[in-house]
C-alpha cells in the first residue's frame, strides 16, 4: 500500500465539486488532473483537510462549509462603483461577472448585483463564499515534483484565474476557481 499523503505531499487529484443543489460548479473531468502541494495555501482548508490520510487510488466524497471553504459572505465586500467609470461598451447585467483592479492594480473578480441610475453595486465575494460545498475527489498520484510557479500547480490561485482551472457553470462567467483554489 502506497503511504498516506500528508502536508507538503505534492499530489493529483481529479474532483467534481458541486453546490448543495447538486449543480457542478467545477469539474476536472476531461481534463487534466488538479496538481498541488497540500497545505501550501493554494486550495481551500477543507480540500487540504479532506485529501490528508488518503491514499494513491482511492476516492472520497467531503462536505466542506463555508468556513473551510470560501468563507462566509461580507456584505461589507458590496460596494457601489460610479457608472461614469464603468466603460460604455461593458454590459450592465445583474448577475454577470467582471474583472476590476483593486488599489495595487491586481486583477479582481466581482459580479455585478445592482444597477442604479448613478451607481453599479458590484460583490466583490467570491461567488462561493457562504455556499456549502460537496466534492468528490479522487487521489489519481501522490510523490510528485512541486511546481516553480504553482498557483495551484496548473490550477487557479486566486479568483482572476487564467491558469486553467475555471467554473463549468455558465453564471459563474469566469476561471473562478471553483475547484477549491483560493
């Protein structure tokens, strides 16, 4: 039997990650396995929590809250950014996503929750923050090199994506991380 993964184990994994309703938020089916080191930060706590102890080969189904996940919502995190400096070509849609800079001028996702006749209240949330979360995770190898450059190692690290793990659902709109990446 191959030894139990353990924290700074780098490791794959395939995984389905659904919300409470049963809809898949992310899935790596298809695709190539999730590679990181476990507990580098690079994923949710839960994710970390649930593949520890597991062995190559071996499949889990975990029920990760809020609190080991996304966190729980901030109402705080809404906030209303003036029309005039929103660019006209972008479309004002409730619900859609956007990619915004912070102060430092980082990428920043936020989902667009109100539209005013002055102001757009943008939610600056992860879209997974307050959710309850199931995955199902599956240890496909264990032993493996850690990346140079791992955010995720292939994945996501935080929610401006653009390294290749993204939401499979059509109103998440973005590479969100839905995978358990922070």
């Amino acid at each position: 039997m191959t030894k139990a993964i353990k924290t700074g184990d780098t490791i794959s994994v395939h995984y389905t990650g659904k919300l409470e309703s049963g809809k898949v938020f992310d899935s790596s089916e298809g695709k190539t396995p999730l590679k990181f080191t476990v507990g580098s930060g690079a994923l949710i706590k839960g994710f970390d929590t649930a593949v520890t102890g597991m062995h190559v080969g071996e499949k889990t189904t975990v029920v990760i809250e809020p609190e080991q996940g996304y966190g729980a919502r901030n109402e705080e995190m809404c906030v209303d950014i003036p029309k005039k400096s929103i660019p006209e070509d972008l479309p004002l849609t409730i619900g859609i996503q956007v990619q915004l800079q912070d102060p430092n001028g980082q990428p920043m996702m936020a989902t667009i929750a109100e539209v005013g006749e002055e102001n757009v209240k943008m939610d600056l949330n992860h879209f997974l923050a307050g959710k309850t979360l199931e995955f199902d995770i599956a240890i496909v190898e264990a032993g493996l090199e850690p990346d140079v450059h791992q955010c995720g190692a292939g994945s996501c690290g935080d929610q401006s994506g653009g390294c290749g793990c993204g939401s499979e659902s059509s109103d998440a709109g973005y590479d969100s991380g839905g995978c358990g990446c922070k």
